[in-house]
C-alpha cells in the first residue's frame, strides 16, 4: 500500500468527519476542515492516477486552495467567543 493511497484514505474520513461535524453541530471550522481535506483527496487521487505530470499546476492550485481553507477554519476557531 503506497504512501499517497494512505494520504487519500485519511484525507477522505477527515471530510467525512468534517461534513458530520457541520450536520450534527453547525461547526462551519469543521466544515472548512472537511473541504481542506477533501481537496487534498482530490490531489491524492489524481496522483494515484497518473495524472501528477500532466495536472502540475492544478495539483498546487488545488493544494494552495486546501491550505487556504484549513487556515481559514484555525482562524474561525481562534476567533470565536
């Protein structure tokens, strides 16, 4: 089993948590958490398919969106009252 298809494996339960969080507590940092970690699913699984060399520059741009929304979520979190 690669490294990238464990990455994918828990990259997908984190936004399956992250979408239950948000439908069970209204926890918008948690879905913010779920879509971060879901695009990095995205990545892996485009990886997985060969796709890493033809897909680069999507690849950084869905990374880079991931990483954006994983902050966002740590900055809701540390805003709240």
């Amino acid at each position: 089993m690669s490294i990238t298809l464990i990455n994918l494996i828990l990259a997908a339960v984190v936004l399956i948590l992250g979408i239950w969080a948000y439908v069970r507590k209204q926890s918008k940092a948690g879905l913010l958490v779920g879509i971060a970690f879901g695009l990095f699913a995205v990545a892996h699984l485009l990886t997985l398919l060969g796709m890493a060399d033809t897909l680069n520059t999507l690849l950084i741009v869905i990374r880079i969106l991931g990483y954006v929304a994983a902050m966002a979520a740590v900055y809701r979190l540390g805003t709240q009252r």
